[in-house]
C-alpha cells in the first residue's frame, strides 16, 4: 500500500483542506463524476478520481471516510468548500491534469480499483 | 382571494432537440386545458426562444404561462428557471448563453431546434447547441434566478441523470432552492426510503414533457394568482397558500 504522500509527490499534486493525513495509507482507487456512484462504489482509504469540484465532493469523502479526493482538469473548490474540508480533514489534491492521465499514473503507482487481498 | 391551479412547471417545446414535433404552442396549451391545468412553464434546454408563443397561444383560455428554462449547470445538474415576464427570462438566458460553450448543433445526433410562432409554425431553426452544461454552478445559478426574480427548482432529482441526487450525490447544504421537481415514476413509499431528506422539502411533480402525453396534472397550488411570488408563498407554505401534489397518478 502506497503513502498518500507519494502519491502527492510522483503526481505533483497541489495539496488543498486538510493536510493532516498525508502518510496515510490508499488502499484502492476509484474514479466518476456523479457523486452518488462514488457514494456506492469508494470505501474507506479510497482515493476518489473526479473533475466536480462542488462542497458535495467534500461530504461524500468525509461520509466514506476516503484517503483523498484528486480533483482534475484544473477545476478548483470555492475557498467555502476548502474550509470545509479542513475542518472535516479531508484532503484535496489538485491538479491541472485529466482523469485519464492520473488513473495511469496511480495504476503506474501500483494502485488498483479494489484492495489487495491479505 | 386564493383558489386551486393545478400546474406542470416543466415542458419542453420543439425548441429542445429531445422534443417531440408535436410540441407546439396550439398543442401543449389544448392538451394543458384538456388536463384542466390553469399554469404551465416553458422550460427548454438552455433557452426561453418560445416561451412568448406559447403565452400567446393560451390568450384568452385562461391558461397562464410562465416563461422559463431548464439550465443544465456545471455540475450536469439541471434547473428549472421560472419568471413572470418574458424580459426576465430571456435577460436569463443572455447570461446563461454567455457561460455556454460555442459549439453548432448537430441535428443528424441530437435533433432540431426550432423556433415556432403562437401557431406553431416554423420561424427559425437555433443553430446554437444547447444541450450543453453553462460554466455555473448550481448555487449560483439559483441565486442568479432569484436576483432577477425567479423561481430556482433542480429538476427530476430521482432521475439517475443530470439530476441533483444522482450527480451530486445529496442535496447540498445551503443549496437555497425554491422546492425539489420529481418525476411522474416518482413513488413515495420507495422514494423517500431512498432519499429520507426529501421529506424535508416542498415537492412538486412535472412531466418534463417532451411528448403531449407525458403533461402531468398531479401538482396543485392553492394561490391568489399563477404569479412567482404566489408560488413562492404556496412553496413555503406561507400566507395560505399551499401547494398539494397527487401521489397517484391517474390514467390518461
């Protein structure tokens, strides 16, 4: 299981709410733009792929309790859903990159879309 | 005085690729009279182009006619945008086509657009896409709608697409919507075991009509006049005003 904070780091990731949480461990990956498949379908120490950058994003993670959310393409959360995820600890990691490209390189990191049977 | 107006708040005209040709100004306000409804609200994709013929088809049926839109957001979740006059409206849609992207309609993969008079013939055909998402968010938008006066409902939001539920996953806090549209497929026993925080909200059912038959005539509100401040009130529950919807739908 890889480090949150390698992923930040191998992915250039701008690290955005809560920073607290970054040697935590991502168990698996998934990746959609409607939050309520990402409600169904992301577990606990997921990281959660989308372009929505809506204060929704933030209550879904703090809801499943997710490792991170990876917001692409650029898109950018209001200053109100970055002080919401601070004070719900959850971390946002931004970048100007597509879906696409960063589920390559998390699946290049060794993580997959369902967790490693022990 | 307040007195009963059975209403559907959400029906497209041909101006909406999705639509039916049948959907002209003669023939939604024949069948609206027919469903014994006193209001309607023209709600096309991204556009309010018809809504003026449709308020001159019902001239002197007693049939009232708002003029609206149904704006697809950031977030792909659509809104109804409902107003009193058409100035508003189309002062609405000058904004929202400002935060459209530029793309053509292709009509061989998403159907036509048409422009038609109160009598239903052709005027122009919009080359303009318009079933495409406005770079604004959903609060946004609502505050925008009530800035120039509107009403601000997210449309079908049990529908699995382009829905506030399916889309952003829970209503948002803060979201400062007039009320919630569901479907006519709506049933509540299921619905609101689904999505407990629906009780929490004024509901009202539309046929998000694309066809003659999908107009419903289950939404009732008891108001002084088919204005957007009366349904406001009737939306809180204010004043008197009330709104009531028939969970049953009946067979046409």
């Amino acid at each position: 299981m890889i480090a949150l904070a390698e992923i930040v780091q191998k992915l250039n990731l701008e690290v955005v709410g809560s920073a607290e949480n970054l040697d935590r461990r991502v168990v698996a990956g998934y990746a959609s733009d409607l939050l309520s498949c990402a409600m169904n379908r992301a577990k606990k120490d997921y990281v959660w792929v989308t372009l929505q950058s809506h204060a929704n994003v933030v209550a879904v993670a703090s809801l499943l309790d997710l490792a991170a959310v990876i917001i692409t393409e650029g898109n950018r959360p209001d200053d109100e859903t970055i002080a919401r995820a601070e004070s719900e600890g959850v971390c946002l990691l931004l970048t100007p990159k597509t879906t696409f490209t960063v589920v390559g390189e998390l699946t290049a990191l060794g993580v997959r879309g369902e967790p490693e049977q022990p | 005085m307040l007195r009963p107006i059975l209403a559907d708040l959400h029906i497209h005209t041909v101006l909406s690729a999705c639509a039916e040709v049948e959907m002209i100004p003669p023939l939604i306000v024949r069948r609206a009279c027919r469903l014994g409804l006193g209001l309607i609200a023209v709600t096309d994709h991204n556009a309010c182009a018809n809504a003026e013929a449709v308020i001159r088809a019902a001239e002197g049926t007693g049939l009232a006619v708002l003029p609206g839109m149904e704006l697809q957001t950031r977030e792909e979740v659509h809104l109804l945008c409902l107003f009193d006059t058409v100035e508003q409206s189309l002062a609405w849609q000058a904004e929202v086509w400002s935060l459209l992207p530029p793309l053509e309609n292709r009509e061989e993969f998403f159907g036509p657009q048409y422009v038609v008079d109160a009598e239903g013939q052709w005027v122009r055909t919009e080359g303009r896409l318009l079933a495409a998402s406005a770079d604004i968010a959903l609060e946004q938008a609502i505050a925008r709608v009530h800035a120039l006066g509107g009403l601000a409902i997210p449309a079908h939001v049990d529908r699995p697409s382009f829905s506030l539920l399916a889309n952003l996953g829970m209503v948002p806090a803060n979201l400062g919507a007039d009320a919630l549209e569901v479907t006519a497929r709506f049933q509540p026993e299921a619905g609101f075991a689904q999505w407990p925080e629906l009780r929490g909200w004024p509901l009202v059912v539309d046929g998000d009509a694309h066809t003659l038959n999908d107009m419903q005539n289950r939404t009732l509100f008891k108001v002084a006049a088919p204005t957007v401040r009366e349904l406001s009130l009737a939306l809180r529950g204010a004043e008197g005003r009330k709104i009531t919807v028939d969970w049953h739908p009946t067979k046409s």
